[in-house]
C-alpha cells in the first residue's frame, strides 16, 4: 500500500511540469504614449502625439478583464480580455507591429493582439493619427497613409526605452502585422516604396474599385477632396516625400490581412521584397478586393503566400459586434461566416507564419 502510495506521488511529481507548462498564458496589455513631429500635421486637434498598446504575456496570477470599445453601458465591439497594467513575464520575446485599418484603432485590433500575446509575443499597436476611430478623421490622415509606418517605428522605439517592457523585445525576432490599410502599412516597414501617382492613375480608369470609392469610415474623403488637399501648401511637403524610404530595420517577416492600397506599389517594389510575407483576406471582399490587392501582391512577392477565406468579407476582420452594433452597424457585423470562425483561423495562420520566419 505504502508502496503504491510512494509510485503514485512520484507520477503526480513529475507530471507537475507538465501540467504548469500547459496552463495558459495571460494577456496582459498596457498604454503608452510617444511624441512624432508628423502626428500634429494629421491629428484633428494638432497634437504631436501618438498612442500605442503593448499587448504581452503577463506574469502568472493576473487577472484578465473583458475588453470593449464603445460606452461603457452600451458596448458595441467586444474585443477579448486582458490584465490591465500587469507585469511582463518572460525573457526576450519575438515582437510584432500591428497596424489597424482606416479608421479603425489598435484595441479593434486586440482579438489578434491578445491572442499572439497569450502565445509568447510582445505586440505593439498603434492609433494612426488623424485615421483612427478615436478621433477626428482628418484629410491629412487619409491622405498621408505612407507616415503610418513611420508611427510603427516611433513606437517601437517608446517600448524599447520603457524600462520595463523594453528588456523583453527580441529586435533579432521582428515581425509587422496589418489589417486593410494597415497592410500597406506592414509592406512600407518591410521595404516597399510607394508611388502614389500610380495609385491615382490606377482609381482614374477605375473609379468603382473598393480602394478608390470613398470609404465609409470617412466619406467626405473623396479621391477629389483627397487630390485637393494633396496639392496644398500644409501637405505639400509631406507629399513631396511620400516615395522615400519608410522601412522598419529587422523587419523579418509580414502579416497582412486584407490588404488594401497595394495599386500603389509597383511590380518592381513588391519583387524586391526578400521577407516571407503571408496573406490571409476574403475571396468575398469588395472594400479591398483581392483581384487588386491581395492576390497582386501574392503573385509579385517572391516569399508570399496567400489563404483566401471563402465567403469573408472586408470587416470580417473587426472585432466582434455585440448585439447592439449589429443594429445599428449591419455593415460591420453581418456577415456570411461567424467572425469567431473567421478570427480563429487568422490567429492560426499567424502563430503558425511567424512560429517559422521567427524561430
């Protein structure tokens, strides 16, 4: 008896590892804020600043709470959970960018964030100013879309010099997430230059295009309002630059969801791309559709791959809709396949792309 007892704790011994190694990981996530001298040209109210979310794994113990985006009484995105402000567990841990959409924020992003943190990264995100959900939509924001990568790379650097989160990003293990705009974002930090006459050309013989129809997000910003407020004295020396070189150093990998903008890049630019770059987007997207944009990079970069998910659309992608924002934002939250469906197969595709190209 004795001796079954003595066999039998010694198993429960050494499956004790085991069973700690399985129990999952917290998410945890905190806010930040960073100065960037072409946030103010963008931003409504002319600040110079840009917020950022880290989302990582937190230290065993912390306590997760639901996250949402809307009144706190009447929520209409449901985003996921975390431990606000909780400690960082880990050592150096592969980090990755992550651009929203036009329009759209980090915290829209955070069903992806979050689910990459509870698998060991450090994800930072960001609100493009003058192009997020948060505040004002400006003309600046919608037209200046190649500074979105430089707001990546400011708030890489506001992590890097937190003392607390910065010990833990592994800058030889960088990768670039983006969502819809944010996917053109990701290909700017990869390498890709932009030509934006290109881009004009291209909506000028097809103005029914997804990416050429002025977006719901702000639908003043018409391709003529847009060309107009190119050409004044305020963005006129942003413009004059927009070809320049907006790469991120160490970028090794990208992670775009349907991405949109690619017309502005020309074949060249997206050959030359030397990262693996994988593409997930819905073959039943007609915001950005994949004839334009997603399957015209697939076929040009020479890592690419691409997962077309069928019956997906563009804002499959967005975080989940409570019952209150499917009345009163149909576009946004019906959808043909459940966003649960949608999202689990994208956080797959992620862990199992960056799992290889960041080893």
């Amino acid at each position: 008896m004795h001796a079954t007892r003595w066999m039998l704790a010694l198993l429960l011994a050494s499956l004790a590892p085991l069973a700690m190694a399985a129990a999952p990981i917290t998410a945890g996530e905190r806010h930040g804020v960073t100065t960037l001298e072409s946030a103010a040209i963008r931003d409504g109210a002319h600040r110079d600043v840009l917020r950022f979310t880290v989302w990582y794994p937190a230290s065993p113990g912390s306590q997760e709470t639901p996250l949402t985006i809307g009144p706190a009484d009447a929520p209409l995105f449901e985003v996921g959970r975390a431990a606000k402000d909780a400690p960082i567990t880990g050592g150096r841990l592969p980090t990755l960018l992550l651009s929203h959409g036009n329009g759209g924020t980090a915290r829209m992003m955070g069903w992806l964030g979050t689910a990459l943190a509870r698998t060991g990264y450090l994800v930072i995100a960001v609100d493009h100013p003058g192009n997020n959900g948060a505040d004002e939509m400006t003309l600046a924001g919608s037209v200046l879309t190649w500074l979105r990568a430089d707001d990546l790379k400011a708030a890489l650097a506001a992590v890097q010099a937190d003392p607390q989160l910065g010990p833990h990003i592994d800058a030889s293990r960088l990768g670039v997430v983006g969502y819809s705009a944010g996917g053109f974002t990701a290909l700017l930090s990869a390498g890709a230059r932009p030509d934006m006459t290109r881009l004009l050309a291209f909506c000028k013989a097809h103005a029914d295009d997804g990416v050429c129809r002025p977006q719901q997000e702000a639908a003043t910003h018409t391709m003529e309002v847009r060309l107009a407020a190119a050409a004044s004295p305020q963005l006129q020396p942003y413009v004059q630059h927009a070809q320049g070189d907006r790469s991120i150093p160490g970028v090794r990998a990208v992670f775009v969801l349907a991405p949109a903008i690619v017309q502005a890049f020309t074949p060249e630019q997206l050959k030359a791309l030397q990262q693996p770059v994988a593409i997930v987007l819905g073959a039943a997207d007609d915001v950005a559709p994949p004839a334009t944009n997603g399957d015209v990079a697939a076929a040009l970069i020479p890592k690419a791959t691409l997962h077309a998910l069928p019956g997906v659309g563009h804002y499959d992608f967005l975080s989940g809709c409570t019952p209150l924002a499917k009345e009163r934002l149909p576009a946004l939250c019906v959808t043909a396949v459940p966003k649960e469906q949608t999202h689990a197969v994208a956080v797959e595709d992620a862990l199992r792309f960056f799992g290889d190209a960041l080893r």
